[in-house]
C-alpha cells in the first residue's frame, strides 16, 4: 500500500512538472512572438523617418533595441 501511494505521489508531480514545463514554454513563445511583432513594427517605423526616441515610446522597445534595427 505504502509504496503504491508513493509511486502515485511521484506520478502526480512528474505530471505537474511536465505541465508546468509546457505553461512555460508557452508563455515564452508568447512574449518572444511579442518581441518579434514590436521589432517588426519598430523597423517599420524606422523606414517611415520616425524618430527613435518616438519608437521607443510608442513601442517599448529600448533604445539600445531601436538602435540596433537601424544598422
């Protein structure tokens, strides 16, 4: 008995790792597609001669992000 509430106890937190392991993967695909769409929008705006100091404010993107897409 004892041992099949522990093999059970174990099979339980094997599954609760395994989900959360995908949430968070999930979530950082989420907020690298996220990075991805600003820094598309970011170029975009560059190309149309908008500042990046206006980018930045608009996207929240960083400075130091803004001014890598123009080189």
């Amino acid at each position: 008995m004892l041992a099949e509430a522990i093999k059970l106890h174990e099979e339980k937190l094997i599954a609760e790792a395994m989900l959360q392991g995908k949430l968070q993967g999930l979530e950082e695909g989420e907020l690298k597609g996220k990075l991805e769409g600003k820094l598309e929008i970011a170029k975009n705006m560059l190309r149309a001669g908008i500042s990046a100091s206006q980018i930045v404010e608009l996207t929240g993107l960083s400075l130091d992000e803004v001014s890598k897409l123009s080189h």
